[in-house]
C-alpha cells in the first residue's frame, strides 16, 4: 500500500517556524504509531523516538535515505523536501510500502503539490504515492484575561462574509444579528499587548481519484485548490475564521498569515 504525506509549515525559516514544525510531525507520529514501531529520521532538529540518521557533508538525505530503506523501517520521516533527490527518494520509498513523512515550505497546501512537481520528480509516480498535505499558521491569541466582547458592524460582517466564502458561510450557522466577537484590548498579564500565546490553523488537503488525475495532468495550485474545497477542504482563511468566532483570536491576526 503506498503512502506518503507532505506536512507544509509555509513562511520564512525561522527557527521557531523550524521548531514548530518538526513537533507538530513527531506529535501525530506519536499519536499515530504504538511503541515499538520503528521510525527512522533524516531532520537538523532532535526529537525523542526516533531512530536517527545523522549525515556528514558528503552524505545527502537522498543517498541517505536509499541506504536505510534495507532496514525495512515502518516510517520514514525526511526534514524537509528541498531538492529533486531527496524529494524523489521520499516517493520511491512510498511506492515500496512505506510511510513517508515530510515538511515542505509553500504558502498552502495546495502550492505543495506543485511545489514538489516543479522539482522535476516524477507526476505519474508522485501521484500514485501522494496521501494527503497539511498546511499550518501560527496566530496571536487574545488574552483570556482581558479580551472584550463586541457586535462586529455591517462592513465587517461583509468581509467576513466573504473571507470565508459566500457558498460556505452558512455551515458556520452563525446568526448576524446576535454575532459577537472578541478583540484585543491589554493587561499587565500579557504586557499590553492584548495577546498571549499562540494558536495553529490549518487546511488539510485529502488525495483522492480526482486529485489524483490533477496532479498527473501536472495541475496548477489554483485548480487543486478548487478541487480540495469542493471535496470538502477548509483554508487557512476559513480555520482561523472558524476560531474567531470561538473567541481565539481575531480577523486582524488571521489576515497577517492567511492572505497570500
């Protein structure tokens, strides 16, 4: 059975963003997998249950990952995707049975896809091997302490409306008229800033027969994009939405991130 999945953390590579999201893979590895499965890393960032592969300069994480496939290990999770070989190792490793992990930097997770296939690797095969690609954010969230609670007026209401989409808005079954937001407004306990901690959003972007076809035919990220929503994906834009109105965050932090 083939699988591989790309998780995409876009943005700049800061050592934060790095960090985040190395974890963020090793936590749904650990959630995924029991003890005693073994998993094999090729990454720069160290996290406990892994069996490790440290490479010297004249060893490439393509080269790398060839010669531990001869361990048959159960998955196999590569740092980062930044080359033709170690992107095309990674999917000869999924055609072969194995589970394969991976980060990517793009802007969504449609915009993986055609990340990895402007690499030159194989479209017949990569769409073969392909699962599925998580995009993530990090948003400021207000602070519990002293967030307000305020009626959004008309023109804010409209933007919302269509950041989050005309034709999907009403599965949030949100009623306008008794609508309230929170914003940010400052406490000694988060400096003033009217925010504390940090809160992901995500879009989850799901292989299937029609992807597929897509991703042979070499698609653009636009009309994987389209395809992902109406099978059911939720952007970015809409995650951080969805949060908003729980009180997490607000419309402000969610545009920093989200708009592309």
């Amino acid at each position: 059975m083939t699988r591989m999945l790309a998780i995409a953390a876009g943005g700049a590579l800061g050592a934060v963003l790095r960090y985040w999201t190395s974890t963020a893979v090793h936590a749904r590895l650990g959630m995924a997998f029991p003890y005693g499965t073994l998993l094999v890393n090729v990454l720069g960032s160290l996290l406990m249950g892994f069996l490790y592969i440290w490479l010297l300069e004249r060893v490439t994480e393509g080269t790398a990952l060839r010669a531990f496939l001869r361990a048959d290990p159960d998955v196999i999770m590569i740092g980062e995707m930044r080359d033709k070989e170690t992107a095309e190792a990674g999917v000869e490793a999924s055609l072969t049975g194995h589970l394969v992990f991976s980060t990517l930097h793009t802007n969504s997770a449609a915009e993986t896809v055609t990340r990895l296939l402007d690499l030159g690797i194989d479209p017949v095969s990569f769409s073969d091997a392909f699962l599925g690609v998580m995009a993530q954010r990090l948003v400021r969230t207000l602070c519990d302490k002293c967030k307000q609670p305020y009626t959004p007026d008309e023109e804010e209401l409209t933007l919302i409306r269509r950041y989050y989409g005309e034709e999907q808005f009403s599965e949030l079954k949100v009623n306008p008229a008794k609508l309230t937001l929170q914003k940010a407004v400052g406490c000694p306990e988060c400096n003033n800033t009217g925010y504390r901690g940090r809160t992901g959003i995500h879009e989850l972007l799901v292989s299937s027969h029609a992807m597929k076809d897509l991703i042979y035919h070499k698609a653009t990220a636009g009309e994987i994009q389209k395809l992902s929503i109406t099978e059911g994906m939720r952007t970015l834009m809409q995650d951080g939405i969805a949060k908003m109105l729980k009180g997490q965050t607000d419309l402000a932090q969610i545009r920093k991130v989200a708009i592309t």
